[in-house]
C-alpha cells in the first residue's frame, strides 16, 4: 500500500519557498543562485538541535538558535554569530545525538 501525497500540500510548500524567495530578494535587492543556502543551513541546523522528525523540537531548535544569534552579535561580535550557532549544533549532538527532543532509536538485531 501507497502513501499518497495531497496535491495542494505540495503547491502550498512551493507557493510558501516562492513567498520566502521573494521576500528575501526584497531584503537585499538582489537574485543570485546561491541566495538561500545560508538560510537553508540555519533551517537544518535547527531543526537537528531540536530533533529530526519532531516539528515541536524544530520550532524550540530554532528559536533557541535565533535567541543565541541574537545574544551572541550584541555581546561579542556579529562576525561570530554563524561560528556559535555551529558550535552549539556540535555540543547538542555531542551531549544529545537526537536532539533536545528526539527520541532514542533502538535497533535490536
């Protein structure tokens, strides 16, 4: 048995990446190929600190990664702000490899 994808979910998610495009060319008056790869990482960064698969951890990831961007360019340096965010991503997957709230997977053989 197939699981079949709804249609408008699937115009829905392109209608939400041309909205985000746009509003991103917008911001800095400018169309290149390569606009949203920074975005994309934070997204993915995110979404591992609060765990793969669990959307409310990916939505506690992100604002935790926005609050320690935000902390971290008005203490110290905005030059840093990508540096820290990778830093956490590394100590959250050193202490937790499934994310704040991920769940253990366990694979019995």
């Amino acid at each position: 048995m197939t699981i079949r994808r709804r249609p408008t979910f699937r115009i829905a998610g392109g209608a939400l990446g041309v909205a985000a495009g746009l509003l991103f060319s917008i911001e800095y008056n400018t169309v290149y190929l390569m606009m949203g790869f920074t975005v994309m990482i934070k997204a993915f960064v995110a979404a591992v600190i609060g765990g793969i698969g669990n959307i409310r951890g990916a939505f506690i990831g992100g604002l935790l990664l926005g609050v320690i961007e935000a902390m971290t360019s008005g203490y110290l340096s905005s030059g840093y702000r990508d540096a820290i965010s990778f830093a956490v991503l590394i100590a959250v997957l050193l202490v937790r490899p499934q994310g704040l709230l991920g769940r253990p997977i366990v694979v019995k053989v």
